[in-house]
C-alpha cells in the first residue's frame, strides 16, 4: 500500500522573468499560502534536479537543445514569431522544470506519495519537438510521459485542461497508442489547433479527443465532459497513469481567454480525475502546471486540486463564481461521443 502523501516540486524560476509579460514570476506570488493548508503535514516536498539528457532527448533532439542553450545565452530576446521570450537563465529554468517534474513522478511511482502536483516554470505543454512556442520551452509532460513509459507503466492518459490547445503534447504522442491524449480548449483561439476531428495518426488513430469549446463553457460544462465522455474513455483505455496538464488559465477571471471555471470548478475536475485514478490505476496521478495568468485564481485554483487530492473542501475562493450563463454544449458532447463510439 503506497503512502496517502501528495508529493509536490516547486520552481518559480524568478529569473526566467519579463516585466509586463504574462508568464512571469509573479504568478507564483501566492504560492507560499500551501504551507498553511490544513492538510499540509500530508504534502511532501520533493527536491530537483536536473533532469536526465538521455530522456529529455526522448522528446527533443540533441540539436534543439543546443539551439535553446545558444538562445538563452544570448538573452533576453524572443525565440517565436510571437512571445515566447528566453533570458540567459531560461535554459537552465527549462532543465529544472523538466527535472522537477520527472521528480515528481518517481515519488508517486515508488510509492512515497500516492499522487502529485509538479508546480514548475516554464510551462510545457505548446512546445513541439523542434519548436518553443506559447510561452513554452521545452515539453514537461511529454518528457514526463516519456519517463513513466521508462519505468514500465507504457500505458499513460494525459488530460489537458489549459484553455488553450497543447498542440506540442499532441504533436509529440499523436502517433503512439500507449499514450492517450485529451484536451478540453476553448475553440477559435491561440494556437488554433485541436479540432474535432483531430484524432491521432497511423497507429495512433483513435489515441488523441479534442474538445474544442464554446465561449462561456464552465463549471457545468466540464463536469457533463468529466462524466459523459471523460471516463468511460479512461475505463476503454485502461491506463496505468493519469498525467494532467493543469492550465488554469480557464479561470473566468484569467485575461487571456474566456471560458469561466471557477476555483470550485476545478476542485470538481480534481475529484473526478482523482475518482478516475482510484478506479483504473491505483490513484497514481500527477498534476503538470501549464497556464494560469491571474495570480489570485491560479493560487486558490491550485489549492482546489490539492484539496481534492486530499478528500478536503477548498479552504478559499477569492474571486468568486462565474459572472455569466454557460452555453448548451449537448451537440458538441454528442458529436464527441459519436466520433469516439462511446
């Protein structure tokens, strides 16, 4: 029997940093409140380090690095056509994010901890192979996924839940079918990728679910997603870990986009992932953090996923519930069910 632990990797990154950018230090401004968390005797801090070149090469090639380090070096600048900005501390930051989140799954994988969260920066879940995009440098999850596969639990489901499409996690396991992927994403919006339609390639054909949604779409929303298509696909594919993209940019309050979860919305994706990990894979999860740019929301949205790794209440809600009616999303459910044969 594994420990009842959550395990947890913290890396602000304060010098991967731009003034007036969203993705920057301040999101972690508030993240020092987990200390107080009534459960906080059950959460295990793990420490990082770099993570292995061998698995990070996994993902990306040996080239790419090379070109991110000499990026970096020559910080601060942009490596995209849009905003994804280096420093000459980014390429170290990206190692210990990929690192910290290989730590955080080989706590959960021994058994110290039955389910974790890596809080890291930079994001990962936009970088392709070859390419650093959407604020992302290197993939986290993906080199995560690769990591748990190399310890013998080839069967891994990864839930995405950022507001915008991981288009780079897609790209990367659209052709493997041990790896199943699913996003929930607000459709029409940066990086315009996650159709309906797009449901993996070759062998993978069947492993990829884009749930492209409508302005609006929250609580309720996701919880018809959870419950009706979510989980009996993670009953269908059986995994033997759950990884999940935690952007909690689709906060209502978040200004990049606008789908309106709220901090209990979330709580209420935590319980019905973790439910799901408790019936298909003995509980093990680990929670991945990707976007969230209100720094209020994203602190409170996280204790909510926290508490429901603990079987507690969210100890608080500062902003609030959504301020408008959701849209129906029965046809879009339907068509998901239909092209999925669920």
């Amino acid at each position: 029997m594994c420990s009842q632990d959550i395990a947890y990797t913290i890396l602000p990154s304060p010098n991967h940093n731009l003034q007036g950018h969203p993705e920057n230090a301040g999101r972690f401004e508030y993240f020092e409140e987990l200390k107080k968390l009534p459960f906080s005797d059950r959460l295990r801090e793990i420490s990082i380090q770099d993570a292995p070149l061998s698995t990070i090469t996994s993902v990306h090639p040996a080239a790419y690095l090379e070109a991110l380090e000499q990026a970096a070096a020559q910080g601060p600048g942009f490596v995209d056509y849009g905003d994804t900005y280096v420093t000459p501390d980014s390429y170290r930051a990206a190692l210990n994010a990929a690192g910290a989140s290989i730590q955080t799954i080989d706590a959960v994988a021994k058994g110290e901890a039955k389910s974790g969260f890596a809080m890291v920066r930079p994001p990962g879940h936009h970088a392709t192979f070859t390419r650093a995009m959407g604020f992302c440098l290197l993939n986290n999850i993906a080199i995560a996924t690769r990591h748990t596969q190399q310890l013998g639990h080839q069967r891994v489901m990864i839930v995405d839940f950022d507001v915008h499409h991981g288009n780079g996690t897609q790209e990367i396991f659209q052709e493997d079918p041990d790896v199943f992927y699913i996003s929930t994403h607000q459709a029409g919006i940066y990086p315009g990728t996650g159709l309906l339609g797009d449901v993996g390639k070759d062998a993978g054909e069947g492993s990829v679910v884009n749930i492209p949604l409508p302005a609006r779409a929250g609580d309720n929303a996701f919880q018809s997603i959870y419950e009706l298509v979510i989980a009996p696909l993670a009953n269908r594919f059986s995994p033997q870990f759950i990884l999940v993209s935690a952007g909690f940019d689709a906060h209502w309050n978040d200004p990049l986009a606008n789908l309106q979860l709220s901090t209990n919305g979330f709580f209420r994706i935590g319980q019905a992932l973790n439910a799901l990990a408790d019936s298909v894979c003995q509980g093990r999860i680990v929670y991945f953090l990707e976007g969230g740019y209100d720094p209020i929301a994203l602190s409170d949205s996280i204790f909510a996923i926290f508490s429901s790794l603990a079987g507690t209440q969210p100890t608080q809600d500062r902003r609030g519930e959504a301020p408008f009616l959701e849209p129906d999303i029965s046809d879009l459910i339907k068509n998901v069910k239909h092209i999925h044969a669920l």
